[in-house]
C-alpha cells in the first residue's frame, strides 16, 4: 500500500492532482529496466593474488597431515 500526502495548497482537488503526478512519476521512475551488467575479465593482478592465495591455503593444509616419526 502506498500513501502520498499532498498539503501544499488549499485547494483539495489541487492537491489530489499534486499527489496523482507525484505517484506517476514515482511508478515512472521504477518503471525503467537497469542497464544490463557488462561483463569483465579478472585484472593480472587480481588472478595471481587469487592463485597466490590459493597456494597459501594448501600448504597450511599440507601441514595439517600426521607427523613422520612419531609413535602413536
């Protein structure tokens, strides 16, 4: 539900006008599409810092494995 209040003049049927082009022009507003997104590539530095990453991952995961030479 939508409430548009229009006080601006004395005259009722000249607000009710106010608030009628004021909803117009509010549905007009969210009435236009969004541009579609164009799509881009990842910048080089954005790519290796990904893979620079990635591997700082796996070897904390590699140290994750069970210690050699320990009885247990």
């Amino acid at each position: 539900m939508v409430v548009i209040k229009a006080q601006t003049t004395r005259s009722q049927d000249q607000n009710r006008a106010d608030a009628i082009g004021r909803l117009q022009a509010l549905v007009d507003s969210v009435a236009v599409p969004p541009k579609p997104r164009k799509a881009t590539k990842p910048t080089k530095s954005s790519q290796r810092k990904r893979l620079e990453s990635k591997a700082t991952r796996g070897d904390v995961k590699k140290l994750r494995g069970r210690v050699s030479g320990e009885a247990g």
